[in-house]
C-alpha cells in the first residue's frame, strides 16, 4: 500500500526500448529516477555513468564495492564514482541479484575468451551510443551489471548463472547527481549470462 502511494505521486518524463544487442544514452538530473526493465525476462544491462559537468568522473565499480562493504547490491545501497561521490541510490528493486565483479564484454574479450572479435559487444554498443548524444568517451568504465546472477564458490570461483529477473521486473536508480548514463542490453550469448537469448530493455525516466 505504501509502495503504491509512492509510486503514485511520480510523473513518467519519457520511456523508450533497448532493442536487443545495442545500447542507449541519455542525460539524467539529479533528484530524477531510471527504471530499467526486463521486458522478456533473463537479460542483463549493463550501466555506466558519468558526472554531466565533469566526464572525468565516472562510477567505479571498487569504490562501490568497499563503500557498500559487500558485492550484491539492492535497494538502499549507492553506485559510487571514482571520486567516491554517490551517483545513484538504489530506490527499488524487485530481483535483488546484480552484479557489480564481472568485466563488460567487449571485442577482446570475445577475440580472447571465445576466438569470435566480430561479436556484438557491450563496449562497442557505449562508445557507440554515447557519440550519438555528443560524447566521446576516452575509455568505458567498468559496469554495474544490472539483472546479472553471478555467485562466487567457497574457492572463490566464478558460477555464472542466468538472471533471476522475469518479464517486467525492475530495478530504480534515482540520480545523486546530473548524470550521462549508458546502458546496453548485452549480447553474450555464448554463456548463460542472458540465458542464452539476448531481449531488449525498458527504460523509463521518473520525477517524484
Ligand atoms: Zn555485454
């Protein structure tokens, strides 16, 4: 009931897809909320962020792990910066598993890992969709990879898994900052990170 009262004093600024394998930027100010929504179920975004009046700073996945002491982030936690300012709060979230370890994929790391450069790739999609906004970005950060379920054995192992979010779950990031935020519905599709079938996103941009 209280959730409802919440949500319903918002105001949707605007919403658009993700399509599946590329990636979108747009500006975000402080006080406003990005809802990222699994439309089809199993598919990770992943999300980086830059300080709008100062594109050195940038959300550092290190300085949000120590500064959240812990490694799976959900409501109430912050994405820090490299700097060490909050970026976002984590407002709502109703999966509970991201994951904020795991390097974005990119042309080497499918060249390296999976003997495949010319696969779609999560960097390509940022830098791609940052320029189509009018931002060149010097290198792509490390990202908060949004809906990905990734466990750690007793010996410190990767388990890769496939996402627990469904059709139409979410998670809220509400701006500590104004921000320019990249996001790319990713394309691994060679382990079961997206359970094998990369879908688009949602996004939708929120005012309270
Ligand atoms: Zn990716």
């Amino acid at each position: 009931m209280m959730q409802e009262k919440q949500n319903s004093r918002r105001r949707k600024i605007t919403e658009f897809i993700i399509p599946a394998r590329r990636g979108k930027s747009f500006k975000v100010r402080k006080g406003h909320i990005i809802r990222v929504t699994d439309v089809e179920g199993c598919q990770v975004g992943d999300f980086i962020a830059f300080n709008a009046h100062m594109i050195s700073e940038h959300f550092r996945t290190s300085h949000t792990r120590v500064l959240n002491n812990k490694i799976y982030l959900s409501t109430g936690n912050k994405l820090y910066s490299n700097l060490c300012n909050p970026m976002f709060t984590i407002v709502q979230d109703t999966v509970g598993k991201h994951d904020v370890i795991r390097a974005i994929c990119s042309e080497p790391s499918y060249r390296v890992r999976f003997n495949y450069p010319d696969h779609d790739n999560c960097v390509d999609n940022l830098t791609q969709s940052l320029k189509e906004i009018g931002v060149e970005a010097s290198f792509i950060p490390d990202p908060f990879n949004i809906f990905q379920n990734v466990d750690l054995d007793s010996c410190g192992n990767f388990l890769v898994k496939e996402p627990k979010s469904k059709a139409g779950d979410y998670i809220e990031l509400k701006a500590e900052m104004d921000c320019i935020v990249a996001i790319s519905a990713c394309p691994q599709d060679l382990i079961p990170i997206n359970a094998g079938n990369p879908t688009p996103l949602k996004i939708s941009i929120l005012e309270e």
